[in-house]
C-alpha cells in the first residue's frame, strides 16, 4: 500500500514549488499539508503533529525495523525533530546547534553543514539543558534560532549564510531554545532567560532580510504587549484585575493587598502588564524584569491571520516578591500575525507560585462547526477555547493528582486555587502537584483528526517547594526557590494518555515508569508513536491505547517524532540523546536530590536502566 495520503501534491506541483525562489505565503502553507514531508516544527501550522501516510499500520507494524541512523556527535539532550523537505533532511542539534543537511536519495550523504561559532558561556545560562527546539523553512531558506539569540537565515541548497539578526543579548541573561516558525512572510522567534530576570516577548522578523516586523513584549504597558482596541472584546473580564488589588490606594510600604469583588471583575482595565505588578519595599523593580519568556511552539490559523503561543512563569520564582495577577505572564495569546496586535488573552495561573511555564503549544482544531485551540498546561489543566475570541469552554484537570486548585470557573476563567498549597517565602510548601516541571512541560502532544482525540505525553511528580529571598542582579540568575520531586499517587514519574477536548477528559490513560518528555506524533493508520527516558521508541493503538511495537535505541529520547515519505515508501523518525530538565542530572552527572532543579534525585532509577550516557542520533525506521 503506498504511503501517499489524500493531501499530497503531485511531482510536478512538488517540483514547481522547490524551484520557485521565493515562497513564503500560501506555497508553504501547501507544503506542510503535504504528507510526505515534514517541513514545520510540528508538521503543519495547526501544531497537530499529524501525518495521514497509512503504509505502516498495526497489521504490518511487527516488520517496522531500522533503516538507518544518523549520530549528530553532541552529547546533550536532543529536542526537537528534523525537517524533511522533499529528499533532504535538515537535522539540528543541542548546543553548539550545528545543521546538517543529509541527501535521502543517496544513503544520507552530508549535503552541508553549518557550525555556529557561540560563546560557550550560553551554556551557563540554559536553565534546563542546552536543548534547541528545530529548525524552521520557508523562501527557500533553513532558518535555525541559535541558543545564543542569533537569529539565522541559510540558503537551504547550500547551507550558505544568506542574513544573521541578533533577537537577544546573552550579557542580559537572555537566551533561545524554541524552533523558528515560518508564517507567511515573517519569521516567529521567542525569547528563554525567566530565571535572569529578563523582560521576555516574542517578535517577527521579515523572512527576506531579517529585519524585525515587530515585538511583543510579555509585561509591561500595553504599548509594548501590542494590546489595543478590542481586545478581549468577547471577554472582557479577562482583561480585568482577577486576584488582587493595592488596599491603600497605591501605598506599597505594607504590600496589603485583598480580592477583588464581582462588581470589580466587571470592568476591564487598561496597562496591567503594569498595574498587576504591585511592588512592596522588598523589590524595586517588577514588570521591568518580569519574565513571561516564550520558547514553545507556536501555532497559526491562516483564515483568521491569527498567531497562537503562550508565555512563561514570571520572574521571580518567589511569589511574595511580586504580589498581584502578574499579567501577562502565564497567558495564552491570539495575536494578527502582520501587525502582532493582540486580538485576545487568557492568563491560565494569575500570580504563579510554582513556576507552572504556560508556554505549552496551542493545538488548533475543529469540531462542532467551531474553530477550537487545546493546550495542555503545565499547572495541570486542559483547556479548550473558541479560538476566534478566546472564550473558555473547557478547563479541567489532566489528572486527579493536581490539587493547587480545585478547579477552573468558567464563568470568570479564575482557578479556585487551595490555600494549603500556596508557597511563601522562608517556609516550605510540601507536596505541591504537579511538581515545577508540570503535568506536561514543553513536550508536545497530538492530535487526530479521525478520532478527534489528543494524545498527551505526561509527568507525574509532585514538589516539595521551598521559597527563599532572591534578589535581582542583571544577568545573574534570579531564582529564590528550590525544590524536590517525587512521584505522584500513581508510584509512577510519568504516563501517556489520549484526551478529548471537548468535555476534558481522558479516552485512555497509560502509566509509564519515567516522564514522557518525548513529544507525540499519530498518523493516518491510528497509530501513535512517542519515546521514552530509558531509550524506547514505542508505537500504540489510537483508539485503545494497546501497546503495538517498542525498539531500544541508543540514548533517552526527548525528541519528537516524525515521518515522511521517499519513493512510495513510509519512514518514521526519532531524534535521541538523553537531556532537558527531565535528563540533565543524569547527563551531568549530579546526584543530590534538589540538583538539576529536581531532576537528580525524581529520576534517580533512571541510572539503572542505563538510559545515560547522552548522545544525539536520528534514528530512522521502515518496513
């Protein structure tokens, strides 16, 4: 059976678009509907990470075997997956970020290559790994957002350096780890460094020369948020003061401060990337340096010309040093892709107390004769949106384990947080759940437009929570926490489950010893393929959940996967390399439990099983 699905172009049509010099509008939008490639970060615009090719299935997947592999010679942890663009393959790596472009037609000889020359000191300021996300295409271009915040524009044929733009300045704290994503005409780049104190935005830059179209920052007034007229016109409570105000009428000598009434939440306000920031005399700065960093995956609805992302935890780690909503921090935001106008925002963890990062992927998906957007948080809950407006109509648990809120009032979008579970400075706040890294961190899930189902790789850990005073130096890191991790309720680190979205919850839920930090990928046969920290690559039914295929590979995999299509037959993919906040103990070697922020002493048995040591590698599969 020939692996081509109904959405694949012909040769011709293919070979046109390859040779046109300049397609960067709706030629890329038909090349990742194009099964037989892999030309975007997660497949397509709508971040599925969906493939309709069929050849492998579950009656033939007992002959799925290894085609070939590929080492990429870095030892670190290696997120992410390659792009496929017709026969070649682009494959990145972890710090340094080299490119390689490996010819699919002749047994992956080396095309080119790129080595970046990067101040070794960016390591230093990579919180969690020196991991980066992918590579982006379009215009004929290789686009790789270099960890030291150089932005980088390749010819995709020869690997030639076409433009170079600086998005952030390490000196500050700043530094990349997402994927560049190519909408239309401009380039998508984000910005890591929440534990420096750094002021975090996301930006576009024009796709001809590299110059920036514009920048949206993720606190601060709203003529740097990019947020203006109409804006959460169909909810205006989520533009208002959701949790706290100053009693004393500006006074911030006493940091007093109580709930707002219902009355109150009924009037929207303007500038509160600002106005939610309340400062008392302990900290001096607040907004300027409050983090909300974006380093995910972003998605794109190319009829609305609406953009989706979310950002990241406010800076400090310590709650009582910024008391208030801290928007916008923590948000999920529809933005118009040609201006960067906010069109809506909802801030899923006003005045976050666990770093619960929110910027998980936007998966974009219809249903009902509705335009939706699910993400799945890091604070535990899965929610579904109108995406035209950004009403709320789904927010529930991902698993009964969460408890710093109850749950999620739809009415007002606020969490029903638990008191008991609040983390104050000089005290320790013990087993919090979900731990800091979330029921699901950066690792992305699917979704399959057959069975209208997600699937969703998990962590299952909670936190001992320990706040202590942290004061802000630039680019020094700003963290004024620490923590311990252990398993949930479950006994288990980890899980894999398929999810509806439309009343939020599970289909199926299976355990798993370790973390999925693996991202998903389902295709068009129902079947779903992620990897596993102690070196699995495995394949399961989408309707069931049944267990079809496993093979060991050489490392932990954190990668995600993916599959393409040369000469009528079907490959897919895994990159592994043991790594990110989940593997980097085992990777450096660290062995007291708060080490790794956590990770040393959560993933201790991992050393058993020998899923380090680290090492990047492509490894490729077929019938």
């Amino acid at each position: 059976m020939p692996p081509f699905s109904r959405n694949s172009l012909s040769f011709l049509g293919l070979f046109s678009l390859l040779i046109a010099p300049a397609y960067a509008n709706g030629e890329l939008q038909k090349l990742t509907q194009d099964d037989n490639q892999w030309v975007h970060p997660r497949k397509d615009y709508a971040n599925t990470g969906y493939s309709d090719l069929h050849q492998i299935q579950a009656k033939n997947i007992n002959k799925l075997k290894l085609a070939w592999t590929f080492s990429t010679g870095v030892n670190r942890g290696h997120e992410g997956s390659p792009i496929v663009l017709g026969s070649t393959m682009y494959v990145h790596t972890a710090f340094p970020n080299n490119i390689y472009a490996l010819d699919l037609n002749n047994n992956q000889k080396i095309l080119w290559s790129y080595f970046p020359k990067q101040d070794p000191q960016t390591q230093a300021l990579l919180c969690c790994d020196t991991v980066n996300r992918g590579l982006g295409y379009g215009d004929g271009k290789i686009f790789l957002q270099q960890n030291d915040g150089i932005l980088v524009a390749l010819d995709a044929k020869t690997g030639k350096l076409i433009w170079q733009t600086k998005v952030n300045d390490i000196k500050t704290g700043a530094s990349n780890t997402n994927a560049p994503h190519v909408m239309k005409d401009k380039v998508i780049t984000g910005c890591s460094g929440g534990e420096y104190g750094v002021r975090c935005f996301i930006a576009a830059y024009n796709i001809k020369d590299g110059s920036l179209a514009w920048k949206a920052y993720s606190t601060g007034p709203d003529s740097e948020a990019l947020i203006g007229t109409g804006f959460n016109e169909a909810n205006p409570h989520y533009s208002a003061l959701s949790t706290y105000q100053d009693v004393n009428g500006g006074n911030k000598e006493d940091g007093s401060f109580k709930a707002l009434t219902k009355e109150q939440l009924k009037f929207p306000e303007a500038d509160l990337g600002v106005r939610t920031w309340l400062k008392p005399q302990a900290n001096q700065d607040g907004w300027q340096h409050g983090g909300g960093p974006v380093w995910g995956y972003f998605s794109y609805d190319p009829k609305l010309n609406l953009m989706y992302y979310g950002t990241g935890n406010p800076s400090v780690w310590n709650a009582d040093v910024r008391p208030g909503d801290n928007k916008w921090a923590m948000t999920i935001f529809a933005r118009d892709l040609d201006t960067g106008m906010a069109k809506w925002g909802y801030q899923m963890t006003p005045h976050d107390e666990w770093d619960y990062d929110g910027i998980n992927e936007v998966i974009l998906w219809d249903a009902n004769h509705k335009k939706l957007a699910t993400h799945f948080d890091r604070n535990g809950f899965g929610y579904t949106f109108d995406r035209t407006n950004g009403s709320l109509l789904v927010a529930e648990k991902m698993h009964p384990f969460v408890n710093w809120a109850t749950s999620v009032d739809l009415k007002t979008g606020i969490p029903q947080k638990d008191p008991k579970y609040s983390a104050h400075q000089d005290t320790t706040t013990k087993n919090v759940c979900p731990a800091a890294l979330g029921v699901k961190d950066q690792q992305p899930a699917a979704y399959s437009p057959k069975t209208k189902l997600f699937y969703v790789p998990l962590n299952h850990l909670c936190m001992d929570y320990d706040v202590v005073e942290a004061k802000y130096t630039a680019g020094q890191p700003w963290v004024g926490a620490g923590l311990t991790m252990h398993p949930g309720p479950d006994g288990v680190t980890g899980g894999f489950m398929a999810w509806n979205g439309l009343i939020g919850k599970s289909a199926w839920y299976n355990k798993e010893p370790y973390s999925i930090w693996s991202g998903a990928m389902v295709t068009g046969a129902d079947l779903v393929f992620y990897g596993t920290l102690d070196r699995w690559f495995k394949a399961v039914d989408a309707k069931s959940g049944k267990s079809l295929w496993q093979f060991q590979v050489g490392s932990g995999v954190i990668g995600n996967p993916f599959t393409y299509a040369i000469k009528g037959k079907q490959y897919v993919g895994v990159m592994s390399g043991i790594g990110g906040w989940a593997g980097i103990a085992i990777n450096l070697g660290l062995t007291e439990d708060s080490d790794g922020a956590g990770a040393a002493g959560a993933y201790r048995e991992l050393t058993k099983w020998n899923a380090a040591p680290g090492g990047g590698a492509v490894n490729v599969f077929s019938l």
